[in-house]
C-alpha cells in the first residue's frame, strides 16, 4: 500500500452481516416457495400480492452474487492488503480458509447423506430419482439424480463439484462453494505474482498456477470469479484515506444501492440472457461498489448489531445445510402436491424456512462456532518457521 491507504477493521460490520444473513434468508425462502407453491406461470391474473411474494422469492440467485462479491471483499480483499503491506502467511491463508470451509461443509455432506438416505427409505426413493425435476426447476434431475456415492462425496470434499462430478445428493447449492475454493486458490497467486517481493522464478510460478487453473477451470467459474476480484479491489480501495470521505457519504450508497436494484429489476424484466452471464457481472459490479459504503456505515442500534450477528454467524451452515432438508420434507410429506399462494401456502413456506433456520442453528452451535479452535489447533501443530514465514512486499526488505 502507498502511505495514503490505512488499515481499517470491518470484521464486524454490522451492515454487510445484515447483508450476508439475509442473502442467505433469500436462498432459503427461493428454494421453499419452489417446493411448496406452484410455478408462478402457472397462475390466473395473480393480484399484487402474490406478485410481490413471487418477486421477494425469486432473488436466490442474486443471493449468491451478493456472496461472491462480498467474499471477494473479506477474504480476497485482506489477502490483497497484507500482501501489499508484505504481511501475507500462506500457511495461515491455507489454514484459515480450509478451515472455514471444512468445518462447514464436512457436517453439511453428513447431515446430506443422513436425510437423503431416510427420504428413499420414507418414500421409496421418490424425488430423489429426478422426477419432480421439471416441476420443480431444481434439485435431482433424471439426467443427474441423488448422488451419494464416494466418489461424488470426496469430489465435494476436494471442491470439484461441478468440474468432475455433481453436487453430493440433494445438496444442488453447493455447487458455488466450489467457485469460493478455486477463487481463493487462484487470487492469492495472481496478487503474489504481481506485488509479492520473491523471486522472478517463484512469481513466474504463481502466475503460470493461476493461468493454468483458469484454462483447465469451467469458464463460467472462472468468469464469475470477476465478481470476487473485483469484490477484493474495492476492499482495498475502501482502506484509501482519502476516498474515506466518499464511502462514509450516504449519496454514495444510495446511487450504488439504486443500481442494486436497478440491475435486478432489469434482469426480472428480461433484459439480461442468464446464458451469457452479464446481468450476474453487471449485479456482482454494482454489489461490490456497495461494499465499501456499508462497511463505512454506523450501526449504533445495539438490537441491529445483534440481529445482524445473529444471522450473519449462521448464514454460510444454512446455505450449505438447507436444501437436503427441505427436500426431504417435500419428498416425503407434500410431493407431488404444490399450494396455491395464500394464507396457508405462506404458512408451509414460514413452516420451511422455519425449520432451516432452526436446523442450521443447531448444526451452527455443534460445529462452525469452533472454526478458531480448529484453526488454531491446526496452526500450533505447524512448524513456527512455515506458520510464521510471510511474503515481503515489493520494494520493502524482506
């Protein structure tokens, strides 16, 4: 960094929780409506009402480009500034961000196998064999149904879902956790060919990794990953004192917020081809240059800050835990029936969402909450000389 940059902690910043939280409430509310209401092309004048609901529930997957950027923001971002600053471990990087990962998706593959294995045993293996694929629009399809193989399990522990083999089971969201791995594989080895103060041999070797896995990568992943490095640029400009002013101003949110929207409203209008992926870059861009205006942003509502940690702590276990189990409750207990929207068919869907949040609660409290125990048990059993080493900055000593 230039001496015009300074450090600044978002860790915490209530704002982008509150973010995070609820781009994971708009997952889970997407896949619940699907299993539990008929296809909204499949309605007679719908009032303004069912509209709205159908709107609110459609946003999953700019739910996910929400998480892309804000990944990029967090992880990419830090990893940019330390090794700019010349203070980037690998072994920690690698530690951190496995860690994170393993601890919940380890138990959420678990809790997959449990639930798909009970649902055919309920049911007869009805559902999980693709035959509701096209009534649903997601989940197992006859093409690629269930999968609880090995060989699909230790493909989704190695994050290759997606590039040699499907997601495990019922668990179709897992795929972008494969895009969150290979982008936190191969950003740190682009930054540390460009600013790391090592040898031309070991950045031409960075360089030629990050390049070779973009080649050998699904381009989609690969495209997408735009959205995360730009997610990380604006972490580092974000540090920028004197742009502190601009991010702090509430003008600047709000025309990044209204682009937000506008973006979205476009894509619901038609006006994107999902196929060529420009409305996700152009959503991803426009969340992204949101970024630095809401990690700026007071939070002085102590109920807020705690509302926004709450659900923030277990976003990441209800995105990877939820769509198992509401497959199973559908699978077994409604298919092949769907509600028309009204004040029962809202009920099912609270009853859902309900029953994810609760679960991932749970799986939240056995498991993620210790992610820093886990990785500082792992870090203690490195020699201090691999923990400690970090890479120099370009033009710092080393």
């Amino acid at each position: 960094m230039t001496g015009d940059t300074q450090p600044t902690k978002i860790q915490h910043a209530a704002h982008l929780d509150m973010l995070r939280g609820i781009a994971a409430l708009a997952v889970v509310a997407g896949h619940s409506r699907g299993f539990v209401l008929v296809d909204f092309a499949t309605l007679q004048n719908p009032d303004l009402s069912t509209k709205l609901l159908y709107l609110c529930t459609s946003l999953g997957h700019q739910a996910v480009i929400a998480f892309f950027a804000l990944s990029g923001f967090l992880v990419g971002g830090r990893a940019l500034s330390e090794i700019l600053a010349g203070g980037w471990s690998p072994a920690w990087y690698c530690i951190a961000r496995l860690t994170r990962l393993w601890t919940v998706v380890l138990p959420a593959l678990a809790i997959t196998f449990l639930l798909d294995t009970l649902g055919r045993h309920l049911n007869g293996a009805t559902g999980y064999d693709g035959v509701f694929h096209d009534l649903l629009s997601s989940g197992p399809s006859a093409a690629v149904p269930a999968d609880t193989s090995l060989l699909t399990l230790l493909a989704n522990v190695s994050f290759l879902q997606t590039i040699v083999a499907p997601t495990y089971g019922t668990n179709s969201p897992l795929w972008s956790l494969a895009n969150e791995f290979w982008y936190y594989a191969i950003a740190p080895l682009g930054f540390v060919a460009a600013f790391g103060k090592c040898s031309s041999l070991a950045r031409l070797v960075c360089l030629s990794t990050a390049i070779f896995l973009c080649a050998v990568l699904p381009t989609t992943l690969v495209v997408l990953g735009g959205i995360w490095m730009l997610g990380a640029l604006m972490y580092w400009t974000s540090q920028v004192a004197s742009l502190h002013r601009i991010f702090q101003s509430r003008v600047y949110s709000a025309v990044a917020l209204s682009s937000v929207v506008g973006i979205i409203s476009a894509a619901k209008w038609g006006m994107f081809s999902v196929a060529d992926l420009t409305g996700d870059l152009a959503l991803g861009m426009a969340f992204s240059l949101l970024l630095p205006g809401l990690a700026a942003a007071p939070a002085s509502n102590a109920n807020f800050v705690r509302a926004s940690s709450a659900l923030s702590n277990i976003s990441f276990t209800l995105y990877a835990t939820h769509f198992p189990l509401l497959a199973f409750l559908w699978f077994t207990f409604q298919a092949p029936s769907q509600l028309a929207p009204g004040a029962f068919g809202l009920a099912v869907i609270f009853a859902y969402i309900a029953a994810a949040v609760m679960t991932a609660a749970l799986l939240w409290w056995m498991f993620e909450r210790r992610t820093h125990q886990i990785r500082q048990a792992v870090s203690s059993r490195l020699s201090s000389t691999v923990r400690d080493y970090k890479i120099p900055a370009r033009g710092r000593a080393a």
